[in-house]
C-alpha cells in the first residue's frame, strides 16, 4: 500500500516469528511460510460447553463474550486478536490508521481467501459486509462509533470512512466484535438466513442437518479455508449447558473438551479436577449500572449524592465474601489488568451506611425512594441484586428487581423500554471500548438514556484522540471520572476463565475474551 500524500500512517504488522509463537502454523502463511505447528488432516471431535445460547447465528445480530465462537469458528475475521493481546493477520494482511487523529483506517485484504461457497474475497465483500453492517445496527453497534462506511480503494485496499475519532478499529474488525466478520455476497444478498446458515470464510461450516438451534450447533471443515494447517478437528460441536456445575461435570467426565460456563465460585473445583485445566485472563466487574443518570424516570438519580450515597451503601467485601469463590471487592468499573485500572480508586467509597444517609438528605431524599431494575439469572447476578437490595434497605433505598432468568435478548428488550433505571450486568475490557459498551455510546442497549456529563464524556473525547504514549493516562483519567460522578455502583470483580480437558496450545483468556480457538488441538 502505498503512503497517501503529506500523512503519516501508524501499522499493525506482526512479525513471522510472533505469528508463529501466538497462533502455531494458523498463520505462517500471512508471513509466506510454511506450516510446521499444526496438523494438515482434522482429527476428532471438539466439544465446547456454552451457558446460553448465542443471541443469533447472524454476526451483526449477536452479542459478544463466549457465545461469539459460533462465528469465531465459521467466519474469517479481518484481523485476529489474540489471546495474549497482540493482533495477527486475517483476512486483512495489513492494517493502520492514517494521519493522526484516529480518523482515517485502511486494510489490505488478502488475495488467496476464498468464502466457504466458494466465491472469492475480494475488498468489495468486505466493504459491501462493513456498509451492510452500518447500515443493519445490531447489539454492539456501539463499537462502530465514528464509523460511516467503507469503499474499494484499489484492488486490495479497503478505506473505513469515519466522521468521529475510533482508536479501537483494530478490536472492532478482530473477531472478538463481530464487525471484522466478513460475510459472503450470498449471505447479504439473503440477509434474512443468516440466522439459520453460516456465510463466512472460517475454518468451518455449520452443519445444519445436526444443529439444533438452543440446544447444539456443529461445524465442519470448510474445504475452502485459505489456511488448511490450522484445521484440527473433524467436527466442532457448540453444546448449550446452562448449569454451571453440570458443565464442569460434563467436562470430568469426558462430554466435552471446553468449559466456558465458568465462574469464579467453582474454579477452584476446577483447579482440583484430575486432567482439567484453566485458562485465566482479565475479567469483569458486576455492577449496577445506574442507567438513568439524568434522573428522567427515577429523579432521584439525577443527583450525583444520591449516586455517591448508594455508593457507599453497600458492603462490597461482605457481598464477595458471602458469594465464595474468587470474587473480590471492586469501587471501579475497569478490571484488573486492563489499561483504566487505578488502585488508588478503591477507596473512594468505603461502606458507610450514615455517610449514606448523610448524602440522601443533604440531596432532599431523608426519607428514600424507589428505583426499579433488571437483573439476570447468569453469574449469580440475581443474588448479587438481592444483596444490593437488602443492604439499599438499610439507608431507606427501595430496590425493585425484575429478572429476565436466562434471556439477553429480553434483558435489551426491557433496557430499551427506558421504564427502568437500573440494571445489574457486567463491565470489562480496556477503557475505550468498555466506554463505548456500557455509557458513552448511545448505540449501547446499556445506555438508555444517552447519557451526558462534561466530566464524563470530556475525558471519554480526550481518549478517542490520545497518541498511542498516552492511552494509558487518558483511560485512567476517564474512569476517575466515572467512578467520582458514580454512574455505576461496582460491587465485586473476577478473572474471565475457560476449563478444558485433553487439549493443547490453549493460551490465555485475553482481553475482550479473546480466545486462540484455532489454536486448540488435541493432547498427545
């Protein structure tokens, strides 16, 4: 690619010997080499546990996190993030930002890639698959910030057209987003079987004959993958195993090979199981997103004392301690390990139940109110609302909880409604993009109400345009102001895990949940 006129152009290239280390021989050809950490022929079955189903088998419709892997198996992303943090080449063979800015990002797309149909690709699927998903917004839209399109810049050379700053383009077109999917011309010429079919470029095909959608999906080989040598497995099989410890059984006894209904009060069980083992990474924060920020349906909450009195409403170490496991208290919305994470912010609001009561009459509130919120039955969410309820009733706060069991896509649904003003979910990821999921994007289902501060959103916009040097400070900085506005009440924190059993070359759970599937294979 050819340096445009009078800019400078900022690349990620991943040298041969990192691809080799990351992804074994998956994609030494990107680096023109040969395979020599994989196997040419597929042996055996793998079989992975997932706790719910996906929110949809369409890339643009589905959410992120672990149900991601039906696409992560089925569809090439652009570029590939790996578990240890770094990026390798995909579809695209090189990538960057030009000019300063983040305003301006191209791609070079490989020329020996081909869909699983057969047909080419080529920088016109891709750009027709970036515009389809502009156009189509889905449940992580919000990561497309900035984003309004794509064109051919020559045969090779896609252009991302942006009208606001996006310093994450490379995770957003990595597979742990979605949108570096690239779908093929029958797939966006049929939008409406992307939900029953796969139309990628990935190592696998789903088999439709032995899928059943909610219960089990099946992948086979795609005789078309550009990168035979990272193709391990004669069939990939996806298995819905809602119950945390019935899919840990499953994964003793042999059923399946990967567990990633995990959580951090059975991992110690898992440490101790013969054969079993776990994979850990930077993890997530429970918290109960204060949605409403404005006070539009619950007033009360336009009030950043009423925020900080809930904030030091709640006993975090008893609620960790209660919970087991390997949870552990948290006054912050950015993990451990991620680029935002101020150990200094933990004790900004300590449990002090008359400095609570304090607040709320200060702001006019002595006598309480009410705030309705959702929850979720996954990840022991619910108890974890029940607690906050309980302890909110101690200072008069009344919490009413509604949760939605097992349902994500009923879970949008009700945030969508604007009738509730809280929700208990989780938060994670480097700063930028965990801005974009949880509160700065009105494109995210978790921000409701498009919510607005000058506080907030000045150091959200001061970490869009931040040099490379200097993303680490701008992050901090954007959640010192979260956490000192208190649009969140953060409870506990984990690490994100997967357990397996007879597999190698497994890596890490990196940062987005960033999993090297095509790495697995099976032990010797």
């Amino acid at each position: 690619m050819s340096a445009p006129t009078r800019r400078t152009r900022r690349r990620w290239r991943v040298a041969c010997s990192t691809v080799a280390l990351t992804l074994g021989a998956s994609l030494l050809a990107a680096c023109g080499g040969g395979g020599s950490g994989g196997s040419a022929s597929a042996t055996d079955t793998l079989t992975i546990a997932l706790p719910l189903k996906p929110q949809s088998l369409d890339p643009g419709k589905n959410g992120n996190g672990g149900q991601n892997i039906v696409q992560w198996l089925s569809y090439e992303p652009l570029i590939r993030l790996n578990s240890d943090g770094t990026f390798s080449p995909g579809l695209a063979t090189e990538w960057g930002y030009v000019g300063e800015g983040n305003q301006a990002f191209e791609m070079t797309i490989r020329t020996e890639a081909e869909f699983a149909d057969g047909t080419p690709v080529t920088a016109q699927s891709v750009v027709d698959t970036i515009n389809h998903y502009v156009a189509n917004p889905g449940p992580l839209s919000h990561f497309l910030t900035g984003v309004d399109g794509a064109e051919v810049k020559d045969e090779q050379t896609v252009a991302v057209n942006l009208s606001a700053p996006n310093p994450i383009l490379p995770v957003v077109f990595s597979q742990s987003s979605n949108w570096g999917n690239v779908i093929s011309p029958a797939g966006l010429a049929n939008p409406e079987k992307l939900t029953s079919e796969t139309f990628g470029a990935g190592a696998y095909v789903m088999d439709t004959a032995q899928t059943v959608d909610g219960d089990h999906y099946t992948f086979v080989p795609n005789e078309n993958y550009w990168n035979p040598e990272a193709i391990h497995w004669e069939k990939v099989v996806v298995r819905v195993l809602p119950d945390t410890n019935a899919a840990l059984q499953a994964l003793q006894s042999g059923q399946v090979q990967v567990d990633m209904n995990t959580t951090a009060e059975v991992v110690e069980q898992a440490r101790q199981a013969a054969g079993v083992e776990v994979a850990e990474g930077p993890g997530a924060v429970q918290a109960m997103f204060l949605m409403d920020r404005a006070g539009e349906v619950t007033e009360p909450l336009g009030d950043v004392r009423v925020r900080q009195a809930l904030n030091h409403a709640v006993d975090r170490e008893s609620i960790a301690t209660a919970l087991g496991g390997d949870y552990t208290p948290t006054a912050q919305i950015a993990p451990v390990g991620t680029d935002a994470h101020d150990e200094s912010l933990e004790s900004t609001y300590e449990y002090d139940p008359d400095r609570a009561r304090e607040l709320l009459a200060d702001a006019g509130y002595a006598d309480g109110f009410e705030i309705d919120a959702l929850s979720i039955s996954l990840f022991q969410t619910d108890t974890l609302a029940q607690a906050v309820a309980s302890q909110l009733a101690e200072v008069g706060v009344t919490l009413n909880i509604k949760s939605e069991g097992a349902d994500i896509n009923q879970l949008i649904s009700d945030m969508a409604t604007r009738e509730y003003a809280a929700v208990f979910f989780n938060a994670g990821t480097n700063m930028f993009t965990n801005a974009l999921q949880n509160f700065a994007s009105p494109a995210s289902p978790l921000n409701p109400f498009a919510s607005q501060g000058e506080e907030v959103m000045g150091a959200f916009d001061a970490l869009a345009v931040a040099p490379e040097d200097e993303v680490e400070d701008a992050a901090v900085e954007l959640n010192r102001a979260v956490v000192e506005q208190a649009w969140f009440v953060p409870l506990i924190q984990s690490s994100s895990y997967v357990f397996t059993r007879g597999l190698e070359d497994v890596g890490t759970v990196g940062n987005a949940g960033a999993l090297d599937v095509l790495s697995w294979t099976p032990a010797s």
